[in-house]
C-alpha cells in the first residue's frame, strides 16, 4: 500500500520554519539600519542584559560555536561596540564589555526587537500565546541548541 504524498506546506515543520523566517526577516530589516546582524544582537544582548563576560558564556548563550562567537567579538571590537580584556600571558579572551557604542545600539535594538515579537503576538490571544510558548518548549525540549547559522 503506497503512502501519501507529503504535502510541504501542511507540514508543520514547513509552517514552523516559515513563520521563523517570517519573524527573522522583520528583525533583521531592523537590525541592519542600526549596523546589526541577529548574531551581533544576540551578542549585546548576552552581554548588556544577561551581564555574561566569557566568550564562550556568550556562544552557548547565542546558540553559536565558540569559532563563530570569536568571530563575532572580533567584528563587534573592531566597530567599537565592545571591548575585550585578554588574560595575561596567553592573550585569549578574559573578560568582555560593552562600549558606550554597544549601550547605545542595544537600548536603540530594544524597540525594534520588541516591535517584531508584538506582530506575532498581536495574531494570538494571550492564551494562544501562552500555549504556543508551552508547545515550541516541548518542541525544542532534550535538543542540541548549537546552531552556527543563526
């Protein structure tokens, strides 16, 4: 007996996928005019409102390999939106904070990010909300979270 044909769009993985490329484009449209990417964001936000320090705090944080975090740093360093302590003797990162640049491009991300989440949410009851949290946390639930793409 033949299986039925798979239908991509009534897909839940394909619906799940979308509506995240949905969100992820809204902020990232956002996010570049203030000189961002969605990784250099995250990062800030490790830093600022999480208060982590170590690089490699700040990838797990991200969802992110420490190579792709390092990167990142380097980047987020040389445009001024952070500042690295290197540990004495070995030269690897000890210790990382934000600029006055990064604290000012964080409280300027903050409106924009919020801004994108309120869309979806204003499609949803604050019920439906709740339940959707509920269902993408057991979705993700015993996962890898390591994404180096994000």
């Amino acid at each position: 007996m033949a299986s039925a044909p798979y239908r991509l769009h009534q897909s839940l993985g394909y619906q799940l996928s979308l509506a995240a490329r949905l969100q992820e484009r809204r902020l990232d449209e956002g996010l570049r005019a203030l000189g961002l990417t969605r990784i250099t964001w995250c990062v800030l936000l490790a830093i600022g409102n999480e208060g982590l320090r170590q690089p490699s705090d700040i990838a797990s944080f991200v969802g992110i390999d420490r190579t792709a975090a390092s990167r990142a740093l380097r980047q987020m360093e040389a445009a001024e939106m952070i500042l690295r302590a290197a540990g004495e003797g070995d030269g690897r990162t000890r210790s990382v904070e934000l600029t006055g640049k990064g604290r000012r491009l964080l409280l300027q991300g903050t409106p924009l990010a919020q801004a994108n989440n309120a869309v979806m949410e204003e499609r949803l009851t604050t019920d439906e909300t709740a339940v959707l949290r509920t269902l993408l946390g057991k979705l993700c639930a015993g996962e890898e979270m390591g994404l180096p793409g994000l």
